[in-house]
C-alpha cells in the first residue's frame, strides 16, 4: 500500500484543517517531493525516512512533520462527526492513558478536555508553530531555531495520542470506510520515521505497542 494510495483515498473525505503546502520551486518542496516519489515506488518504508545523502536533517524533519501534520489531519477528519463531547469526554487511549492539554498560554496548567476539543486546540497550535518563519524558516537565509528538534518532538509526540486515540476509540469507523490499510500504512511511515531519528519516547508509544509489533517489524 502506497502513501499516493492513501492521499487519493482520503481526498475523497473531509480533512479536519486546511493542508499545509510547501512552496513551488523551495528546497522544502523539493524534498517533499522526493519523499513521496520514494513512497509512491513502494519503496520499503523503513528505508525510507531515512536521511538522504547531503540533506540537512533540520529540512528532513521539517518536511515530514508538515507530512504527517496533513496526513493525521485527514484521518482525523474521517471520524471527527463520532467524536463528541459526549462520546469521548476525555481525550484518552483506552483506561490506561489519558491526555491532558497544556499550552502556556490559555491553558497553563495541564487540563482535562473532551478528545474533540483537545485534538483541535493541538491543530491550531501545530499551525502556529510550522506557520512560524521563527520556527519553521521558509527561506535558506533563516537558520532554524536551537529548540527546533525540542518542538518537533512535541509536535510528534502529540499527534502521536491523534493515532493512539483513533485506533483504540474510532477504528470501526476507519474500517467501515474500508481505510484501515489506508490508516496503517500512514501509521507505520510515522512510527519507523520517529524511532530512526528518536523522535518520540518509548514510553509515549507505550499505549499501541502490541499493534505496533505486529503491523512494523524492526
């Protein structure tokens, strides 16, 4: 299964935000175009997050998270109508994990929302932080920030609860649509990036580590 087999499918559905695009003719597109090329050949995913000959690590990063920051957008948005308020009153995966939301600003002090609403504040300040030229520089005159792989941690670690969220509370919805190859590959892609350039903690992948097992043998 291809990740041009999963964007054909889920341009079909409703995306949860707006895509974000990389800019014609900018390193950064460049990139990201050679990374789904290599996808789109079937290429083996393990294989492929790796860090290409001559790139800057910082760029590779940058395109993948912009990446998955789309992708989870529009798995999310294929069951966003069955996560209510009243359907997930916490954002959680399963009764071991529970997800509380802190941003130092509106929220700072760790707080338990509703999964509709944590995923949505966690978007907009996804957004924020990739549509930040401070953050994430558009132009090869900007040097990136010293915390830049400190952020990108954060970022992937908490779309990493999106998954954990979806697949234990939401996959019959995923499965109905006939979108849990679709979904999987999406998850594998992220998981063998993250452990390749040790983005997300062990203990953060904790709550899919049987699944995981199974679907991305190391």
């Amino acid at each position: 299964m291809s990740l041009h087999g999963f964007l054909d499918f889920f341009q079909k559905e409703k995306t949860f935000r707006p895509r974000k695009k990389f800019e014609p003719g900018t390193l950064r597109y460049g990139l990201h175009k050679a990374a789904q090329a290599s996808l789109n050949s079937g290429v083996n995913l393990k294989e492929a997050v790796k860090l290409p000959p001559k790139e800057d690590m910082n760029d590779w990063i940058a395109v993948h998270v912009v990446d998955f920051f789309n992708r989870i957008n529009l798995i999310y948005g294929t069951v966003c109508d069955y996560c209510s308020e009243k359907s997930c009153p916490k954002m959680s995966g399963g009764p071991k994990f529970e997800y509380l939301w802190a941003d130092g600003v509106e929220y700072k002090k760790p707080a338990q929302l509703p999964a509709p609403k944590y995923v949505s504040l966690l978007m907009d300040w996804i957004e924020s932080q990739i549509n930040s030229e401070k953050t994430f520089p558009t132009s090869l005159d900007t040097p990136f920030p010293k915390n830049f792989m400190s952020i990108c941690r954060k970022i992937l670690t908490r779309l990493f609860r999106v998954f954990v969220h979806v697949y234990i509370h939401h996959f019959d919805r995923i499965v109905a649509l006939g979108a849990e190859a679709h979904v999987n590959t999406c998850y594998k892609h992220f998981f063998y990036f993250v452990s390749e350039f040790n983005l997300v903690s062990p203990k953060e992948l904790e709550p899919l580590k049987d699944m995981t097992e199974k679907i991305c043998p190391q």
